[in-house]
C-alpha cells in the first residue's frame, strides 16, 4: 500500500499495461504524474480521467519521447518513474524512426532526466519477453528461458523482427546508462499480453483476439503464451514497492492453443472456427522451459488462461470493438 500519498510517475499512460498501471496507483493511494503525447486528446485520456481516484490524485502531462527535457516537469518531485511509453508494432516502413529511435532514445531521455530529480528513488521499465527469446536462431525444447538470456539483435534483424530490435537495444542501453549513473533500475518483461482493456482502441495484443473474432481467420500463432495485463500491471507497482527488487522479471504464461483459444471464443461465438481439425491434431507445440519463479517471489498469482480470455472477449464487446 502506499505510503503517506507518495507521487510517482507513469510514462505513455494512455497506453494498454500503462492505463492499468495508473489505475492500480491510483487505487493504492498513490498521486500519480502521467505523460501522454496530447492531454487534450479525449480519446486517449478520458479513460484515465474516469479511474478511481484521478479527480484527487491524477495529473496529466505533455511529453514526447524525442524531445530532451520534456519529461523533466512530470517527474519532478516524484519517488518513482515506471517508464512504459515505447511504440508498439509489427508493421513499419522505417523501423528506426518508428520503432527503434523513440525507444532508444525515449528511454535514455526519461532515465537522462530521472538522474537529475534527487527525489527519484528507482525506475521501473516495461521491456518485453522480444528482449528475451532471440538468442539462438531456433529455441528447442530442451532450451531453458529465465532472466539472464538476451536477444541478440543481429538474429532479430535478420529475421526482420523489429519490434525485438527495438526493445532489445532500448533495454540494453537502459541497463548501460543506470550502471554508469548509479539508478535503481528495475524491468519487467511480459509476453504477449492479454485481458480486459481500459482504453476505448485496440492496441496490437488485443487486436490479435479481435482479428479471430471478425475475419474468422488464423492471425494468432498455432501456440502462444499469453499472460494477463492485471497481473503485468501487479508486478510493476509490486517492483516498486518491495525494496529487494532488482534485476529483470520474466512474467509470462503457459503455452497456449489455438484450440484453447477457441474453446473460449465458442462460448461468444458458436459459429466461429478457428482451426480445420485435422490441421489442428498436426500441431507440434513449440516448448520450450520459461522460469516465472522470480516474478513469483514478488507475490504475483497468475490469472488462470481462459478468465483472461474470456475477460478479453467481454471486454471488446463491451467497447464494441467486435
């Protein structure tokens, strides 16, 4: 719970883990600073307006990721930063301006700034299991996941995965620049996630559900691992708030079917068909070992697949995005 009201800052708030993020603040008793690139965009803000809480403890700033010193006026004053902001995409045409600059360079800007506000005490950063799994052109079964394996940038480029490249060198240089200059630094890296969504737009995780729904079609790998937006959320403020977190947190789920999928979907949808089953029973699950005890020991309980998905569903179709 929070302490006496403290302030913390939240980067890209309007965003899907961010939204939640500032609710779960909020919630907690925290005053929190959230930075979106428009504060008069209503689309993206009224959504953190309405949360519990924002009327009293909720301050929405300008800032762009590219601009030096324009997120010095949000964390000024505030106990913590939980750094989320970073663009989110498969498809570019310019992967380094769209993708690889903003979260290189947006993330050495908040980090630049955190270590000229003396009240900053440590940096929460949402990296991603894309920062994580690229390390051998081919993961086997055999293969063990935890938290000292990287990406290597070089199999990402050339297997055109971007988003990996982005994420990969933003975090690497995150962990360069707080050695260097002595900042707490803590990072969660969460897999495909999935859950309920605050804001009223599909973002890219959510869409993939969404795309199942109405073009019928297989836009989900046969196998996934999917973990709950609620639990990520759970695990950034838990990170700030036990003092002996340090390091990287994978936090990611079981493997996850298509067929898994549909079942769920079926209970919405009982027309849909995902899968051709014979196509299906072909399958060959793609495993490989994830470690999640050290996300664990933060006191994250994992939220069961099919109440994820099925919050999913209901939640689409609640913001009529479906």
């Amino acid at each position: 719970m929070a302490d006496g009201g403290k302030m913390v800052c939240v980067t890209g708030a309007s965003g899907y883990i961010a939204s939640w993020i500032v609710k779960l603040l909020l919630r907690c008793g925290y005053t929190v600073r959230a930075t979106v690139r428009d504060p008069r965009d209503a689309k993206k803000t009224e959504h953190l307006l309405a949360l519990d809480g924002a009327k009293e403890r909720l301050k929405l700033f300008k800032a762009d990721l590219l601009a030096e010193g324009s997120f010095e006026q949000a964390i000024e004053g505030c106990d913590a930063v939980f750094h989320t902001a970073s663009p989110v995409s498969l498809t570019v045409t310019d992967h380094q301006t769209e993708l690889i600059d903003p979260a290189v360079k947006g993330t050495l800007n908040v980090l630049g700034t955190c270590t000229k506000v003396a009240s900053v005490k440590r940096v929460i950063l949402t990296s991603s299991m894309a920062s994580v799994l690229f390390h051998v052109p081919h993961l086997g079964p055999n293969d063990s996941i935890d938290e000292s394996c990287f990406s290597d940038p070089i199999i990402c480029a050339d297997k055109k995965l971007w988003y990996a490249v982005s994420k990969t060198l933003a975090e690497v240089e995150a962990w360069r620049f707080a050695k260097e200059k002595g900042i707490d630094l803590v990072v969660i890296n969460p897999g495909l996630v999935l859950g309920p969504l605050l804001q009223p737009t599909l973002n890219y995780s959510v869409s993939l559900i969404a795309g199942l729904i109405k073009d019928k079609n297989d836009s989900v790998n046969k196998n996934s691992r999917l973990v709950d937006v609620r639990d990520v959320a759970l695990a950034h403020v838990k990170a700030y708030e036990t003092p002996s977190a340090n390091g990287r947190y994978i936090i990611d789920g079981p493997i996850v079917t298509i067929n898994d999928i549909e079942k769920v979907l079926h209970e919405f949808y009982p027309d849909l068909n995902l899968v051709d089953k014979n196509e299906a029973s072909e399958i060959i699950p793609v495993i490989y070992k994830l470690s999640v005890e050290k996300v664990k020991s933060l006191g994250i309980e994992f939220t069961p697949t099919e109440v994820t998905l099925r919050d999913t569903v209901l939640s689409l179709k609640e913001k009529c995005l479906v």
